[in-house]
C-alpha cells in the first residue's frame, strides 16, 4: 500500500517511517470485534433475562397469577428497552450504580403489582395511584439519567471574555448550541463551517436567540471543508489574516456517508472529514495554540468523538491510502465493501489515536495544553444527512418517538462544554488524552490505547496531508 502526500504538498518522511511504504497484508472487511462490544451485548442479554424471569415468576409461581399493569409495563418497557438501546451504540462502557439501580426499580413497577395483589392490597385506590406515581418517576428518572445525562457548570456573561473559540461545524446542532453558549459567556466564535450561507444564517440566529447576550461582532465566519485539505489550508491562512488568535480549538465536524466516496484529495470521506482534515488543521493552527500558552491564556483543544471509538479490536490502516485520478483506480476502490458504521467507528478511533497521541507529544514537549475528546451522546442532528433516503425519511416518521430515546441539540453539547469550560480542566495536569462520557473520563479500549497504532496513524496522517508536526 502507498500513502502519497494529497493537495500537491511534499510527504514528510521520517526514517522511523520509511516502513509505511511497505505493503500491508490484507485486512479483512469484517474486523474483529472489541471487548466492549461483547460486554455491551452481555449486558443486553443480561436485561432480557431479567425482564422475562420476572415475567416466568409473576406468572408461573404466583397463587393469584400476574397483574399486567399497564404504566408499569410502560415504565420497564421504557427503562430496560432504553437500555438495550443505547447498548447497541456502545454507551455504556461502564453500568455506573446509579443505572443499576434504576433498572432494579423498573422491574419493582412490572412486578410491584403482582406482589400487591398477592398481598391483597392491589384493589386499593390509594396503593394503585401510589405506583402509577412510581411509574411516571422511574420514567422521568430514566430520562434524566439515560438520556439527557448531566450538564456542564453554567457560565456566567462575561467568564469567556476575550477568549476566542474555533469550533468546526457549528452551523447546526450540537456544534450551533455550543457556539451559543460560549458567546452567551463572551467568547468569540469563529464559524469554521462550509457554507457561507447556512454559516451566517446560524449566526443571525444565535443572535436573535441570545437576547441582547451576544453582539454581531464577536462572531466570525471563516470557510473550511475538514474533507479538502486545500480548504483546510485556506482557512489557518484567513484565520491569521484575520487576526484572530484561538484559544480552543473544538474539532466538532463530522459525516456519516451512506456509501463508500472520494474526497477531493483522494481519500475515503467518512475518514477525510473526520480524522486528516481535522489533524491537518490542527496542526496548523498548533503554533498558535502554544503562542497562547506561553502568555498564560491556557489553550485547549477538544475533540468531538463518539463511543463508536469502541467498535472495533483493531484499525484498518488499509483505508489510509491515497486513490489516484485513474478511473479504473477510482472504479476498483469505490466498488470496495463498505458498511457505514464500519467506516464511521473506524473514523472515531482514529480520531481517539489522535487524542491521545497528540496528549502525549505536547507533554514530551513541556506543553500543559490539554488534549481531550468526548463522546456527546445519540443526539437529534442532520448529521444523517448523507445517509441513504429511505433511512432519513424513516428518521423523520419516529421523530416523536425518537425524543424519548435521543438527546436534544443542547444537551448532546453538554459533555464538550464541560470539556472546553470546566476550570479544572484547563491544563493536562489533571486530565489528559481521556474520552469523556456524560461529562467523566471513560476507560479505553484494548484497540483506543494501542500507542503503537497511534503513532503509526499519526505518521501516515503527516504523510498524506504534507505536513511535518512542530510536536
């Protein structure tokens, strides 16, 4: 396999990476699946035989024989169906107390019945109000736990005075709502976004939306497309034309693509925008970042990742390579296997490697700027844009129901907010190159603290994207 510089920039070529140009051996479509994994669907499995264990004990060990209440059935139903759920995405890499507890609670409502009758008390007003009550609590509690999780330590109008936040793709979801936050706070936002149109749009409507918070001036928009490293290029150039100088950098854009494309530059999309277009920009803007450290502004950086990171037991570092402008090159890796959420886990890790490698190079350096990425949760975007037609319009139709199981726009802005805010964070002395969860650091995967594929990754990046690292 061969990784070639894109954009028409030389490829930084080290000794120690003279063996990425050998061929790699033949990676399989279907990789290995991580330990995570294998516990998230443990622990649904675990949650079905408890459902339909207490269901065989309601019933086949009862005298009086079960009570199917209906707002009890509602709330297990809710809880543990929330659960199994959100395992599915690989959310819980850890089942806190807390959640144990409440799935323990949510049989109590499917059974509580059964044991109240059994008792005869069941036919008591007093007592079936008294559970529905229980019912609509647990279902709350739910919500509130599983769901919205918790939230960052308001900001006060001025904390973020002076301060410059560069955010990619904010002109929409979760990277909008942190957007407007931040300005609300004081803080300078430059939209580093594609579209100018939808950029300003958004601006205009953060705005409007702040209530008198935020002023037209502290709002910047600077054109980026992460999948063109021309663009990527572009915008570090405006940036310091303009005179803007960043004091975190929130790599937030991202894409889900329902089939296997071609950025401009030769690389797989999914991959392109989320992983090199960001390890580009970053590094462009790095110098900046350690100019403001030096004059005690405590930069950060902070990635938007996703628990998807935990996918997989290994990278594929055969989707690396650089796709020439032969049509029959084009036409050979195109009609390649592709699975979506294969592509966009693989996406997420090598955006975790990039975390964690670029954590440790700024601290073998001397730097405290803190490197790190959260997982902002299933949140309600039009980051399914690209997906196939027939799965957006299926999107649109459980849209209702989806707001039971999905996190808003603001709150799936939580997690980054703590991470670009929090005081306790504001230099790697604490924490540093962590995947964040629901506002906490997470354990890593077998696969997520490889430092071996981390760096490998990180050389290949330099070579593709023609830049040599001042870290």
């Amino acid at each position: 396999m061969e990784y070639k510089a894109a954009a028409g920039k030389e490829p930084f070529l080290s000794e120690e990476s003279s063996e990425l140009e050998e061929e790699e051996e033949e990676v399989p479509f279907h990789l290995p699946t991580s330990d995570f994994v294998l516990r998230s669907h443990l622990n649904s499995a675990i949650a079905l035989i408890f459902v339909l264990g207490t269901l065989g004990v309601m019933f086949l060990f009862t005298p009086t024989g079960g009570v199917l209440d209906i707002p009890g059935i509602v709330a297990c139903g809710y809880i543990f169906g929330l659960f199994c759920f959100q395992n599915w995405f690989l959310e819980w890499p850890t089942v806190a107390a807390h959640i144990l507890l409440l799935l323990t609670c949510a049989l109590c409502a499917l059974a509580g019945p059964t044991g109240l009758q059994a008792c005869g008390h069941w036919t008591n007003l007093v007592v079936q109000c008294s559970m529905w009550a229980a019912d609509v609590a647990i279902i709350a509690a739910g919500y509130w736990c599983m769901v919205r999780g918790p939230a960052y330590a308001d900001l006060d109008e001025d904390d973020l005075d002076g301060r410059t936040f560069v955010i990619t793709g904010c002109n929409s979801g979760i990277g909008f709502e942190m957007a407007k936050v931040l300005a609300c706070a004081g803080a300078k936002i430059v939209f580093a976004c594609r579209s100018e149109d939808r950029a300003r749009a958004a601006m205009k409507k953060l705005v409007d939306e702040a209530d008198g918070k935020v002023e037209n001036q502290q709002l910047h928009f600077v054109p980026l497309d992460t999948s063109s490293f021309a663009s990527v290029r572009n915008f570090a150039s405006l940036l310091q034309q303009s005179g803007l100088k960043p004091h975190t950098l929130i790599l937030n854009a991202g894409v889900m693509m329902g089939s296997r494309t071609l950025s401009k530059d030769g690389l797989e999309m999914t991959m392109a925008t989320n992983h090199f277009g960001h390890f580009l920009l970053t590094n462009l803007l790095l110098s900046s970042l350690l100019e403001a450290e030096r004059c005690g502004e405590q930069p950060r950086i902070v990635i938007v990742g996703s628990n998807m990171c935990y996918m997989h037991g290994s990278f594929d570092f055969s989707e690396l390579a650089v796709v020439s402008g032969d049509e029959k090159e084009k036409e050979a890796y195109l009609g390649k296997p592709y699975e979506l959420f294969r592509a966009y886990g693989q996406s997420k890790l090598a955006n975790l490697h990039f975390t964690t490698e670029l954590a440790r190079r700024l601290e073998d350096r001397g730097s405290k700027i803190p490197v790190n990425q959260v997982h902002p949760g299933e949140v309600l975007t039009d980051v399914m844009r690209d997906m196939h037609p027939v799965v957006v319009k299926l999107k649109n139709i459980f849209l209702p129901l989806a707001h039971g199981f999905l996190k808003s726009a603001p709150q799936g802005a939580f997690c980054s907010l703590h991470v670009a805010t929090d005081p306790r964070l504001a230099t790697s002395e604490n924490i540093n190159g962590a995947h964040f969860v629901r506002c906490n650091p997470a354990p890593l995967s077998k696969a997520g603290s490889d430092k071996e594929a981390a760096a490998k990754l990180w050389e290949i990046s330099e070579q593709v994207t023609g830049i040599a690292s001042t870290v």
